[in-house]
C-alpha cells in the first residue's frame, strides 16, 4: 500500500517561494517515480514535475523549469518541490502522485495520489 501526504502549501505574493512535501509511505521504493502535478479551477491537472527515486532522474515541464527543483530525502522517505520565482499564474491545488515504473507526465499512469494541498500566488 501507497501513502502519500503532502504538506506546505501557502498564499504567496508574486517572486515569492514556497517548498511542498510529499511524504511517501510504502514497501518497496524499486522503481519507484514521485511526480507533482497540479490543477486550477477550471482547468485539466496538468504535469509539474517528476523523479525517479532510485536514479534521480528528473523532469520538469516548460512553464516551470529554471523556476522549480525537485529533490528527495532518502532518509525521510519524502520529495520535496522547491518553487520559485511564482506567478499567479502558478496558483493551484498541488498533487504529490506516485507510480512504479518509467518516468512519465501523463498523470492518469500514476495510480497512488495525495490528497492535495492549495498554492495561492497574488499579484
């Protein structure tokens, strides 16, 4: 079983920064992909980022690369979304979602999701 928890969301001004959690708690992290995705309203959920665990292999779409960094914590069992440099453009509910096997943007390949946490950017 596939537990994920986000946490760090917040209202920001614009040029801000915030850093998300994504907590993992499950067996086996053999070929394990952590991606965040986010979705505003009105709109499809859409990719953001992704890594693979045990390679640290990462991905980034184009409207957030250059501004965002993904990383992990081995010993904390968690991935973490540094984001910066934010638009309002950005505001969203942020997903921490997880599959097993290759690295993809396409969140309906993820089948593990966290219950989302609100990033909010004003201008």
């Amino acid at each position: 079983q596939v537990q994920l928890v986000e946490s760090g969301g917040g209202s920001v001004q614009t040029g801000g920064s915030l850093r998300l959690s994504c907590a993992a708690s499950l067996r086996t992290f053999s070929g394990l992909v952590v991606g965040w995705f986010r979705q505003a309203p009105g709109k499809e959920r859409e990719f953001v980022s992704a890594i693979r665990w045990n390679t640290f292999t990462k991905y980034y779409s184009d409207s957030v690369k250059g501004r965002f960094t993904i990383s992990r914590d081995n010993s904390q069992n968690t991935v973490y979304l540094q984001m910066g440099s934010l638009k309002p453009e950005d505001t969203a509910v942020y997903y921490c979602a997880a599959r097993f096997g290759p690295l993809v943007d396409n969140f309906a390949s993820y089948d593990h999701w966290g219950q989302g946490t609100q990033v909010t950017v004003s201008s």
